[in-house]
C-alpha cells in the first residue's frame, strides 16, 4: 500500500529542505512541489490567509511515521500540515518504481 501525503511549507527554502530530506533517508520516492498555493484557515480565533508550497510525498504507507517525524523535525509550523491519502490504484510501473527506490525493512 501506498500514500501521497500533502504538506504545506510557508516557503520554497522550507519546502526544498523536507523534500531533500526525505528523499536523502530514503522515506519516499518523490516529492513535488507545488508554489503559490493560497491557503484559507482558520488560526487562533481569526481567519488567516497565507501563500505557500505545497508537498505531494509519494511513498509506501509504512513509513509514514517517519515522514511525519521528519517533517515535524524541520517544519517551522506549529502545527504544520500533514496529511496522507491512501493510492488506491496507480499505473503499476508507477508503484513498481516506488520500491525500486526504497530500501525493503
């Protein structure tokens, strides 16, 4: 099983930092990043508007805890988001290449 997991960074600095990162420990395959992405939130009681980069993180749903403990380590967010779907279907050279790039545990 795989998942994409999303992660919005205040900037491309942050973004590139936990993309290297996680590539660099062999946590996932792939990371996009999306820039000029307008989040909507709600924060400490106002309504907040920020531009960030968006992560998508491709990766076997087993290392997701150390993912989520990687980007928390480098993440200036308090609370930064961290959210993963699971890929249900995808091509399956796709999903093929994913473990050729990851060590088995």
């Amino acid at each position: 099983m795989y998942h994409l997991i999303y992660c919005t960074c205040p900037n491309r600095e942050t973004a590139e930092s936990i993309a290297g990162r996680l590539i660099s420990e062999k946590l996932a395959a792939c990371v996009n990043i999306l820039p000029g992405v307008l989040s909507v939130y709600e924060w400490q009681e106002r309504i907040e508007t920020a531009q960030e980069h968006l992560l998508l993180i491709k990766s076997p749903s087993v290392r997701y805890d150390a993912i989520e403990a990687a980007i928390k380590a480098l993440h200036p967010y308090q609370l930064p988001e961290i959210i993963a779907v699971a890929i249900e279907r995808g091509s399956a050279e796709y999903l093929k290449w994913i473990d050729s790039c990851l060590p088995t545990n």
